[in-house]
C-alpha cells in the first residue's frame, strides 16, 4: 500500500485550495504544519484557506507566526491587509498598504490588495480598475489570478 510523504500533503493542500475545496484544504494544511510549525510559505497557505471561510482572527495568528518566521516576506502584509479590509478596519488596511507602497511603489500585487480595500468599501469603480490593473501585473501567483478572474466575472467585466 502506497503511503502519503510529507510534500504530497502539502502538494493536495494547494491542490484543494485550487479547487475552492478550502475545509480540505485546511486539513492537509494543518497536517503539514503540524508536521513543520516553522514554514511560513504553508502558513500564509493557511492564512489565505482561513480568509475563505471567514476566519479572519486564525488567519492573523497566522500572520502573526510567519512575522516571527521571516519578518521581511512582504506577502505576510499583503494579506494582513485583506483582513483588515474584510473586517471594515479600513484605517489599517490603508496603513498597511500605504507603508508597502513607500517601501515597494511598483509591487505586482499592490493593485490587487487595494482593490479589495476599495471593493469592501463598495467604491467598485475604483476596485475594478485596481482589479484589472492588477491583471496586467506580472503575478505569479494562481490563486490571486483566478480570484481577479472571478470578481471581472461577477462585476461583469
């Protein structure tokens, strides 16, 4: 009988998150961290699988962590800045973005943080603009590129 290694966990983890399976997605994930506690890359996983089913306060424990891990990965304030936004606290998401913005004024994922930041305050003008400007950016990152996909489609756009 074949047995599961540590990096098919992690590999079905981003795999379900892929396919908007995120409670699956949570369990291969908290397998993996249980395993590693200390990966950041599998936390801010984790982070962004807790955004999608709403669970904002263990999304930040997780940021939380991954500061302590590697303080100088940008992403950690990225999705810092989803959560605040997703829970009206609009004073430090704009904080946040703004002090990314002052260290790294062309970063690829900036437009799409701020787009969320003004889609939560219901300026969708604005949001979409940021949204299709983000979806000219170089972004690496599947999850991102389809979500931006998903909020064209649903603003029909």
């Amino acid at each position: 009988k074949y047995k599961l290694k540590y990096n098919d966990y992690q590999d079905l983890a981003l795999i379900h998150k892929k396919l908007k399976n995120y409670k699956k997605s949570l369990e291969f994930l908290n397998y993996c961290l249980y395993e590693n506690h200390l990966n950041a890359y599998l936390l801010q996983q984790r982070s962004e699988v807790f955004i999608e089913l709403g669970g904002f306060d263990e999304a930040m424990k997780d940021c939380k962590r991954m500061i302590y891990i590697d303080p100088q990965n940008i992403m950690i304030y990225f999705i810092q800045s989803e959560i605040y936004s997703k829970t009206k606290n609009f004073k430090e998401a704009k904080l946040i973005l703004k002090q990314i913005e002052e260290k790294e004024k062309n970063h690829p994922y900036l437009p799409y943080y701020y787009g969320i930041y003004y889609e939560q305050q219901y300026h969708i003008e604005e949001a979409l603009r940021k949204y299709k400007e983000a979806k000219k950016m170089n972004l690496k990152d599947e999850f991102i590129l389809d979500k931006i996909q998903d909020l064209l489609k649903r603003f029909n756009r």
